[in-house]
C-alpha cells in the first residue's frame, strides 16, 4: 500500500466553505456565474446542488469513522497519555478495532485490528499525535509528584535548612546517576505531542 501518496492533480482543489457559498449563490443567480467565482466546475457544482449535499469528495475511497468518532480516539489517547498510560501502537490498533465492532462497524479491519495503512493515514489527520520512546520513570514517582507530596518535601527542606543552620556550601546535589528503578527497556507509544512522555514499566513491543 502506498503511505506517502501525492497529489498529481488539482481536482477538487476548492473548499468544502466556497462549495457551500457557490450552492447558495447558484441559487439566487445561475450556475454558470457561481461556477466561474468560486472555480468549481460547472458538472460538479450542478452534481451537488441536485444531491443537496455540499460533503466534498474526490475518488471512491472514504474513512473509516467520523470525524466526531475519530476525535473521540484521539480524546482516548490522551486521557492515556494524562494518567502516564501511553499506548503502543499495537495496542492503540487493536483499540480501534473493539471500538469499531462496538459502533457497529464490525468487519472493516482484518481480525478486528487496524491496520498499518489507517494507522498511517489517521496520524496525519491527527499531527498532534505523535509515536515516540518516552522517558521511563517509576510508579511511584508518578504517584508521589501531586501539588500536596511537592509541597511538602519543600516545607520538610526548609525546616531542616533553618534547624541546622545548613549554608550553601554545604549542600550537594546527588543523584541517581547508575541507579534505576524502572525497566530498562523503553518502548514506542501514541501521545500527545504537547506532553512530555513518562512511562511506567512496560511489557510488550510498540
């Protein structure tokens, strides 16, 4: 299947907006003059006006899912990616597959699991989504950094700051440095491109 595929003509090169606009305005004057303003082609304008439809399409293919649909699987990955839950693409492809049967559109993919080409094809509808290798951190990091649990640490470094009398040059930054707690291995996950990728510890392949 071709990714990348590239445009070679400027069919349809219009907008959904000026189709909308021309419909109205053939109405009122002509079709032909319509046509001419906004560059649509007469046989197209004339097609559209019989349909009443002003829903652009060019060529026999279509996705999938909706709009709204595929905005509540965009909507999905990021909830994942808000509770340090980022989805390997495996697993994001067969949640789309369950979705599907779910809205009744059972039978579209293969073993209901999406395939590579839709996965292609939804992430450049969708570029605020992005495949990338997060940095791992622990679970109980995740749980422990909250307003509260911050908070506190600062007021406990105070406190022990002032009862010490503890200056500067005293203090050193040490860190984990050779240390780890989480799994070595780091995997390939869907988020959001705006958010800084964490991961718990993670058993199966991107």
């Amino acid at each position: 299947m071709v990714y990348k595929y590239k445009r070679k003509t400027d069919r349809a090169s219009w907008s959904e907006e000026n189709l909308k606009k021309a419909m109205l305005e053939a109405q009122i004057s002509s079709i032909t003059a319509s046509s001419k303003k906004y560059g649509i082609p007469y046989a197209t304008l004339y097609r559209h006006l019989q349909k009443g439809s002003a829903k652009k399409k060019l060529g026999r293919f279509e996705t999938i899912f909706t709009p709204k649909e595929e905005e509540d699987l965009v909507a999905y990955v990021k909830k994942m990616d808000s509770i340090f839950y980022g989805l390997t693409r495996v697993e994001f492809l067969r949640i789309v597959g369950e979705f599907a049967k779910k809205i009744g559109k059972e039978g579209v993919f293969t073993d209901n699991i999406a395939g590579k080409g839709w996965f292609h094809k939804f992430r450049a509808r969708h570029p605020e989504l992005v495949l990338r290798t997060p940095e791992p951190t622990s679970i109980a990091r995740v749980k422990g950094f909250n307003r509260v649990a911050v908070e506190r640490f600062y007021s406990l470094l105070e406190e022990t700051i002032e009862k010490h009398n503890i200056i500067p040059d005293m203090m050193y930054n040490v860190d984990e440095t050779g240390v780890t707690t989480t799994n070595h291995r780091r995997f390939c996950q869907f988020l959001a491109k705006s958010k800084l990728g964490l991961s718990p510890a993670r058993n199966e392949e991107c």
